[in-house]
C-alpha cells in the first residue's frame, strides 16, 4: 500500500461520512418540520375548542340559580298543596 492510496481511501471515506451526516441531517430536519406542524395543528384546534367552551360557559345557568329555582318551585308546589 503506498501512502497516496492510504490518503485516498481516507478522503473517500470522509466524503462518504459526510454524505451520510447530510442525509441524517436532512432526515432530522424533515421529522422536525413534521412535528411542527403538527404541533400547530394542535394549538389551533385547542385554541378552537378553548373558544367553544368558553361560549358554553357563558350560556349554561349557574349551579345556585337552578337551585333557588328548585327552591323557590318546590315552596309554590307546598303553599298550593296547602291550600287545597
């Protein structure tokens, strides 16, 4: 082996390690924009379904309201029966 062929295997080695850096690299890259989109897909059908909650909240009747309500029927319901 002469050392210009030992020099030329190393360089072609080198060339070919860094052909498969590029390749993980470009790979990495590739699941990373995956990941970021899928990430923002998630984020804006959170921030969607965030907005249907808060509309639902603010059209439910309030746990004491129905109660007092409750109340206020079952008395009428006990003053009428009364009555009778």
């Amino acid at each position: 082996m002469t050392p210009s062929s030992g020099s030329e295997r190393v360089a072609v080695e080198l060339a070919e390690m860094r052909g498969e850096i590029r390749t993980g690299f470009a790979e990495l890259n590739g699941r990373l924009d995956l990941a970021l989109q899928r990430t923002a897909t998630a984020e804006s059908g959170i921030a969607a379904l965030e907005g249907r909650v808060a509309s639902l909240e603010r059209g439910r009747w309030p746990m004491p309201t129905i109660g007092v309500l409750a109340g206020v029927a079952g008395t009428a319901t006990g003053v009428l029966a009364l009555l009778r």
